[in-house]
C-alpha cells in the first residue's frame, strides 16, 4: 500500500490530503476514489496531486479521479481549476496528447446482422482508419492548410465534406475552441501533423465495436435520450485519440519556452519542473492558451476525419447510406484540455482556468453549452475501459460542482507499459481475444501487449466511483467485439 499517512476519508469516494501534508500546498489535495481503488493508487498519485495543490492561484482543491495513475506533472486523472487573473497555465495539466478524446457514434445494426460480417468490418477499417506510430492520413495538405484546419477544427471539416452541421452540434464546444491563432504554433508542429489528420496513432488508442447488451442498460430513460434503443444487442462505435505528434510538439515547445521565463521572469518557484507554468495573462502563456486550442481543434477534426472513413466502410459493406444505417454521433468528449468557464466559487458565479488532464468535462442538466437535446440529461460522459472488458457511457450530474463538473476518462493503468510489455505477449492475446469473441487487428503486436486488460483497473469499480461520488452516472455497459489498435 503507496497510501500516506496524511490521507483523511472525508465520505465513501472522497479522500483528502490537508494543506499541512507538503510545504507549499495552498489548497488541499482530494482523490475520488473506493477504499479499494485507493489502495491501488500508485505512490505517484498522492506525490503528484500534491505538488499540483502548490500551483499558483489554483482555487479549492486540487483533484485526482478514480482512474488516476502516475503522469507528467499532474497525474493522469488530475483536476485543478485556477484563477485567471492571480494563477497560472502549466502544459503538465494538459497533457502532450492534447484533446485525447473519446467519441461515440450509434448504428441502427444489431450484433446479429453485424456478426457474419464482423471480420470484414475490422479487416476494413484497418485498411481506411491508418494506425501506429508516424502513420499518415489519407488527405493531401500543405502547411497553410493544415494552419487553418487547427484554426477551425470541425467547421473545417464541415466546409470540406467530412461532416454534418449535427455532428458539429453533438461535438464539445461545437468542435472548436475560438481563440485558437496558428501564428503560435511552431513549424516543427506543423511538419508532425500536417499529414496526420485521419488517424488513430498508438498507445491507447483504438476504434472499437461494441454491443449493448438489454441488461447492461442501467437507466433506460436516459439511454433513450441518448440514442440506445429497445431493440436488443444494438451496436454502436467508440473511438478514442487525438492530435498526435502535433499536440506533443506544442506541449514540448512550450514547455522548453515556459522553463527558461519561469522563475527568471516572473519569480514562480515550483516543486517539480514536470509542473513548468506561466501567469495565465502573460504573452507567453496567452500563447500557450492559443496553441493549446490549435491543438485542441486539430484533435476535433482528426476523429471528424475518421468518423468519415468509418461511415464509408460501414456503407459500403452493409450496401446503405450512413442515414440508412443509423451512423449518428452521441457525443465527442475531450480530455487534455484547460478550459475558461464559469463556475460557483463560495456562493458566487466566477470565470475559472479549469485544466483537465486525464479527466473529461461532465456538465449537468442545464449548464450552457449543453446541445439543447442534452439540456434536461446533462452531458453524455464517455468513459473507455480495457479493450478486453467493456466500455460505459454515462451522464454528468447536477452533483458534480465540487470538482468543476468533471469525471474520470478511463479505467486508469496499474502497469506501467513496459511492465505489461514484459508479461503479455501479443499475438498470444490477439488469439485469446477472439476466442472469447472480440477480432483484434493491430499495428503492433508489442503495442497490444501494453493494453492488455490486466494492465487496467477494473473499469466498472471507475464508473461506480463516480456515480458515488456524484460526478457521473452510468447509463448503458458496452462490450467489445472488434478492435483497431495503433
């Protein structure tokens, strides 16, 4: 057991590290979490979440989710929320994958009509949606070009024909963050992403199959507003990535910028310099801010680009228009992501730096920037589990204000890659996988291996946690049965 000495339960999912636990904490730090994920956390978890609660500005707690694991600067799974005026940016909170994030599209299908073609789904998929690491996509741009897809992410994708005015609407934001000023983006970013639009990547990232199952649905009114219907084994797809090499070069860029202003500049002292920040009002971290969007609207419109590709292959297979076939968005969450948005801060309504990392926004019923069909549900929450065990879609509840309306994001490692590298062997799982009914094409046989199901939490003690704790609710369990993995 990692757990500190220091660590307080304050109720069954909420535990708290008080500001006397580190010198220099300004605000406590809180995990949500069971008494049984607690005990799983990694020793880097309390280090990590600790040294956040140090940051200037930063405003009531410093968070970590049920999924939290050992990060850079945050931990995976990391919260805070800073005053724009007296905090700070960190790209730490953030993330190098910025917008990792997660997306679900429904289908009219049932497994039993999706079964006998299953294989060919996969195969075709892995043939349209390129996977793995320095992958190129399909679409042809230069580097202006690509300057004004990270300027208009979605209605980038809208102009150009790879989506719909709906999905824009049932995408986060609109599929944009305004602000986003390519002049703040460097050219090595450009060189990484301009011929990566369309594309999964590797590590986590994967687009899967899934079925719902009539008793892995746990609220049926909510479901029904979200899309899932009565007809039994109905199959919808989940994909999850973000904006690959062009995220990690803007991240690492401004990285290098803020270490070398940080403390000469402007006199901010750190306790770990994984957590390299700059006052949020000053040029260089209004540059970040702006990059950061680039990078934010270049994720947008990489899964846009893919749900296209996937509309095609299911077309075409199933000799239907995506209309036809019932190919209509649930939701796109973003992770990695810092945020301005209004928040209730000792009674009064306050404009927040709201960093996410590892974490993923869950408005509840009535907050702005709902679509109008989510207004009375709250958000569609997309929280993605092992490919070996399931997946679940949830809503962000009115109860969720303590921690900026934020949930977990996955099931969260409890092995590091090389760890799991060194305990599964791929090609032997892929075997196994399709034995138990999920078809599995992957890139990289070594790259399976560290998404093996046992290098995971178990993603429904996650989604439990955060129903408890009142920042989530679980609304339908979703089962794998095919996978693309980078």
């Amino acid at each position: 057991m990692n757990v500190p000495a220091a660590l307080k339960r304050i109720s069954e999912t909420i535990w708290e590290l008080p500001v006397s636990h580190k010198e220099g904490m300004l605000v406590p730090a809180r995990i949500v979490a069971s008494e049984k994920l607690i005990n799983q956390m990694d020793a880097g978890v309390f280090e990590q979440v600790s040294n956040v609660a140090t940051l200037p500005g930063i405003q009531r707690y410093a968070y970590c989710m049920p999924d939290g694991h050992w990060g850079y600067g945050f931990p995976i799974g990391g919260v805070a929320a800073m005053d724009p005026g007296s905090g700070v940016i960190s790209p730490g909170g953030i993330g190098f994958d910025i917008n990792c994030g997660m997306r679900l599209v429904l289908t009219n299908l049932t497994a039993e009509q999706v079964q006998p073609k299953l294989h060919q789904l996969i195969d075709r998929l892995f043939e349209r949606i390129p996977t793995g690491v320095g992958c190129h996509g399909f679409i042809k741009m230069k580097g202006d070009d690509f300057r004004s897809v990270v300027q208009h992410g979605s209605r980038w994708c809208l102009k150009n024909g790879f989506a719909s005015q709906e999905d824009l609407d049932m995408t986060e934001e609109g599929g944009c963050f305004p602000g986003a000023d390519a002049s703040h983006i460097s050219q090595k970013a450009v060189e990484r992403g301009y011929n990566q639009l369309g594309t999964l990547g590797s590590g986590n990232h994967y687009c899967e199959i899934q079925v719902v199952q009539p008793h892995n649905i746990m609220d049926r009114e909510l479901a029904d507003a979200f899309g899932l219907t009565t007809v039994p084994n109905q199959v919808v797809i989940m994909f999850h990535c973000g904006s690959r090499g062009f995220g990690h070069q803007v991240a690492t860029d401004y990285l290098k910028l803020f270490l070398s202003v940080m403390e000469r500049k402007y006199g901010i002292k750190i306790v770990d310099r994984e957590l390299a920040c700059a006052p949020f009002h000053s040029p260089e971290g209004q540059a970040y801010f702006s990059a950061m969007k680039c990078a934010v609207n270049m994720a947008f419109a990489n899964r846009q680009v893919i749900l296209h590709r996937i509309r095609e292959v299911f077309s075409d297979l199933f000799h239907a228009s995506p209309d036809e076939l019932g190919l209509r968005m649930v939701y796109d969450v973003a992770h990695n992501t810092a945020k301005l948005e209004r928040h209730l801060v000792n009674g009064s309504r306050k404009e927040l730096l709201v960093h996410r990392k590892g974490s993923t926004r869950a408005f509840g019923p009535g907050l702005p920037g709902l679509p109008e069909c989510y207004q009375k549900t709250g958000q569609p929450v997309i929280i993605g589990g092992s490919m070996e065990t399931g997946s679940y879609l949830l809503a962000g509840m009115s109860t969720g204000g303590d921690a900026w309306f934020t949930t977990a994001h996955g099931s969260g490692r409890t092995m590091s890659r090389h760890e799991a590298k060194k305990s599964f062997r791929g090609d032997k799982l892929q075997r196994d996988m399709e034995q138990r009914g999920i078809y599995v094409r992957t890139d990289s046989f070594g790259g399976l291996a560290e998404e093996a199901g046992a290098a995971y939490k178990n993603i429904d003690d996650v989604v439990e946690a955060t129903e408890l704790a009142g920042l989530s609710k679980r609304v339908a369990r979703l089962v794998p049965i095919g996978n693309i993995k980078g």
